[in-house]
C-alpha cells in the first residue's frame, strides 16, 4: 500500500482556491447526503446523455455480467439486472460534466481525493496564480470526463468525482516540482520519496488498470480509469506549455515553482 500524506514545500502564498475546492466538494457531499440517490446519478455524467444529447428523467435498466465460479472451481458468467435512478436536471444535460466533478460516490471517495488536492494543488495554484489555477482545475476535469466518455459513449454508468480534476493538478505538479518530496505511508512505514516517483507510478497503475478495464469500459460501476488518464495527460500538456511559455519570455524558475530542485527546505507534513 503506497498512500502520500503531505508534501515538504510549504507554499509563499495562501491558497484560497484550492481551500475553496476542498470546502465546496466537502459542502456538495453533505448536500448529496440529504438526498436520494437519484440527485446524484441525476447530477452526474452519463456518457450515453452526453453523446446523445439527451437527459434521461427516469429509472434505467442495466444488465451487468459478472463471473463466479461453480462447485468444481470452474467461472462461470452470471449477468444481473440494476436498476439506476436516474432523473431529470434543470439545465442542458452537458453541464453536468461540470456539476459531476464536485459529487462523490462515499465518504471514502470524497476523503482520498480531498487529501490528494489538498498535498498537491496548493503548489500549482501557487505557479499559476489564483485565476488561472481554477481555470486549469476545471479544464483538466472536463478533459478527464471527455476521456472516459470516449471509451465508453454508450454507458449507461454514471461517472463521478473531483479524481480526474486532481489528476491534473499531479501531472501539472510532476513536470514543475519533480524533486519535491512527498511522504508517503508505504506498506506500514512513513518514507519521504520524491514527487516524481510517487506520482509517476500513479500515473503507470492507472494505464495498466485502465488497459485491462477496457473491454468491460462502461459496463458497470468501478474505477474510471480513462478519466484519470485523461486528466493527467491534460495537466501534463498543460504544465509543459506553461513553462515553456514562462522561461521564453525570461522568468525566473524560481520565482514560478519549477526549479531543478527543492527550492527551500521542508517543515515537515501539512
């Protein structure tokens, strides 16, 4: 188990957006609390929707195979039906690209991908500045949903979470502050690793997840591995264009968070 617990770099700024995100995820996850089920699939993206340009306002019907095994240990594929709640929403079905990266799936959902924004996005929104990171944060989540949804346009899964928003912050966070430390809670002992490390075995775990999750892409609840993928590719692009648009017009690495290394030490988990 490889878990990161917080980063050593401290940022020069205070990151209110990145709070800001943090608290508004955490507020929508209470307010999905005291609704049905059906506000969030409601709510969230359903790829066949968003392809098809259409809202579904009632229940669905899904098959979903899975695999057992008989008494002699032999598998054997058993399909079930689910029914999912969908309902209407009052606004273009498109937009819940949108709405769906601040609803979660649970309370452990929420907590994993809050402590991950929380050790990685205050550092970027520091090199991008308050606007641009909120900007940047979005684009990556819808860039992350577009991902998932072309490898499963047809699904009648609904995908949710701020992961492939966060994604993109990782990858942005990866090409800027690659030295950085993050410690990281490693089978049962507490490490200090560097950030390209950590965050790029991440990056291959969701390729290799994502290569054996596709030909059953969409068929049922789980991990959207794509959307992951895609977010992180979109923070990668973005982050290198970044820096390279900010070192041709003469700044400072060092002024912007990318040095070559740590650029002051550490003081510890935040």
């Amino acid at each position: 188990m490889v878990m990161p617990l917080g980063d050593e770099h401290p940022t020069r700024i205070v990151p209110w957006v990145n709070y800001g995100l943090i608290a508004t995820n955490i507020l929508v996850f209470l307010i999905q609390a005291s609704q049905p089920e059906t506000f969030t699939v409601a709510f969230a993206a359903t790829p066949f929707e968003i392809t098809r340009g259409v809202d579904l306002d009632e229940p669905v019907e899904l098959v979903v195979q899975g695999v057992t095994t008989d008494l002699l240990g032999r598998p054997w594929i058993v399909e079930r039906k689910e029914q999912i709640p969908q309902g209407p929403v009052p606004f273009p079905i498109w937009m819940t690209l949108l709405t769906a990266m601040f609803l979660h799936g649970g309370l452990l959902h929420l907590a994993g991908n809050m402590l991950y924004l929380w050790i990685f996005g205050d550092n970027v929104e520091e090199a991008l500045g308050h606007g641009r990171y909120l900007a940047v944060y979005l684009l990556c989540g819808l860039m992350a949903s577009l991902a998932h949804i072309a490898v499963a346009p047809s699904s009648l899964v609904p995908s949710l979470g701020a992961s492939g928003a966060i994604a993109g912050v990782m990858g942005m966070y990866l090409v800027w502050f690659p030295h950085n430390r993050v410690w990281v809670l490693l089978i049962r002992t507490i490490v200090s690793l560097p950030a390209a490390l950590v965050i790029g075995l991440w990056i291959v775990m969701q390729l290799v997840l994502g290569m054996g999750q596709l030909s059953s892409a969409g068929a049922g609840g789980g991990v959207a591995y794509a959307a992951h993928i895609g977010g992180a590719a979109a923070g990668i692009f973005i982050g290198l264009n970044y820096r390279r648009r900010a070192e041709d017009s003469g700044e400072n690495p060092l002024t912007v968070g990318w040095a070559s290394a740590p650029h002051r030490p550490g003081r510890g988990l935040r």
